[in-house]
C-alpha cells in the first residue's frame, strides 16, 4: 500500500534516529502498525501528521506527559492552559539566563580590568553603595544568619571596608556591596578618590598589602590626605604558578589636594 511508510523513511524524512521513534511509541506519543506478512512497522500519514505535531512541541519543550495531553486528549481549553503555563516558564528561563548572562559579562569586565588597570593609580570617583556586613566572617561561620541574602538575582559584590588601626595597622571589614539597600546596610557615600586594581595575595596578607599601596599612593601623590575606611570590591580569586590571587578594586578616599 502507497500508505505504508516505513520507519527507514520517517527517520530519514524527518532526521531523527529511529531509536527515538521507538521510544515515542513506548510512551504512547506515536503508534506504528504491523504488516502481517513480513512483520515489519510502518506508517500511515495521519501518524506523520501525530509526529509532526510531536517534533513541534518537544521543540517548545514540552516533556512527556504534557505532550501526551495535548496529543491525545486536550481540547482548545486544554491548549490554552497548557501553552501559557509553558510560556511562562520559558519567560522565568529567560530572565533566569539574563542574570547568568549579566554575571559572566560582568566577570569578563572585571577580568580586562585586571589586565589594563592592575598597579596602575588613577584620580576616581568612590560610587555610592550600600555595604552589607557578614559578622563574623571568616571565623566563626555558624553565628551568620541562616536568611542572609547573599544569592539570588541581586546584584552583590563581595567587598571590604578598610579600618585604621594604631601603630599603622589596618582592620578589613567583611561585606557585600550593593546598590539596592539591604537591611543593616550602611551607606557609603559617592566621594572624590584614588584608586587601583591590586592583588591582596592569600589570606592574612593582605595588611602589608595595604602598607604597600599606601605608601605608593604617598609617593605617587604627596600632597594627598587619605580619608578612611578605605573600600574594596573583589574581582577575581585565581592562581598564578601555584599562588594565590585575589584581585581587588581599591579606592582610597581623599581630601582635595591643597593649593
């Protein structure tokens, strides 16, 4: 019969392995037919026309038992449901990707300023920000509150303010810098500054990093008065031959320069 298609031709047809038209068929989505003679499965067009309609859903990712649904037994209503509930997933997807999207892209920055501006002191302007303290942070990690908002779709950078201390030692505060004002957020207001990508190196050296990059920044600009706290945002936490890094845009507050 002129009818009978065999399941070479649909995979061909349609490039789809026949492995996978079997599977329609355990699951009920397709039905083949039998030719009493040789044994062999074939199709009618009206099932081409099921399976057309099948590849067109799975497109729109639909999984098994919705298409099953609309397949078999959904009416328009059923459609309806079906299709809005499936678009609004693929809404929550896409916006789901463009936050993943806005991180790497934001990453990708922040790795080429690592490049071009590391070691380099420039005239800056400290953006304004709210600084979310983590208590406690690094020593006793179990006191953090458990609602704490440090994931999600807000934009949080991890960041530090730099106290002084007596006897020309520095104190880092622990945090998260954001735009948006969190609860126990403090403030940070926009202020004229100098500023720098640096490399605090590992963990408990980052003090006598700071001592270096002040006394460059005297160097560099003698009649400078350096305002504290200092702020940092991290950038990046890598390696190097084995060491550690992690870079840090720095701003070092400053009082208009005299004359």
């Amino acid at each position: 019969m002129k009818d009978q298609i065999s399941i070479g031709q649909v995979s061909r047809y349609f490039g789809i392995p026949r492995q996978t038209l079997r599977f329609y068929e355990q699951k009920g989505l397709i039905h083949s037919h039998r030719d009493p003679q040789s044994g062999y499965r074939y199709y009618h067009y009206a099932d081409l026309n099921q399976l057309f309609d099948l590849l067109g859903l799975h497109q729109m990712g639909f999984g098994v038992p919705q298409m099953k649904e609309l397949l078999n037994q959904a009416d328009r209503e059923d459609y309806i449901e079906l299709l809005t509930q499936r678009d609004q997933e693929i809404s929550q997807q896409i916006n789901h990707l463009q936050v993943q999207q806005r991180k790497l892209q934001h990453l990708n920055r922040a790795l080429h300023l690592v490049e071009s501006e590391c070691g380099h002191f420039v005239h800056d302007v400290l953006p304004a920000s709210y600084f979310l303290p983590l208590k406690n942070y690094g020593r006793q990690m179990k006191s953090l509150p458990v609602k704490q908002p440090i994931q999600g779709e807000r934009t949080f950078h991890p960041g530090c303010l730099i106290h002084r201390q007596a006897k020309s030692s520095v104190n880092f505060q622990w945090g998260l810098l954001e735009k948006q004002k969190g609860d126990q957020s403090l403030l940070i207001k926009s202020h004229p500054s100098i500023s720098t990508v640096a490399d605090l190196r590992s963990e408990g050296e980052g003090s006598g990093v700071i001592a270096e990059l002040l006394e460059q920044v005297h160097q560099n600009f003698p009649r400078t008065t350096i305002e504290w706290p200092l702020v940092g945002q991290f950038i990046l936490r890598c390696h190097s031959h084995g060491k550690r890094q992690r870079f840090i845009r720095l701003w070092f507050p400053v009082k208009k320069e005299a004359g």
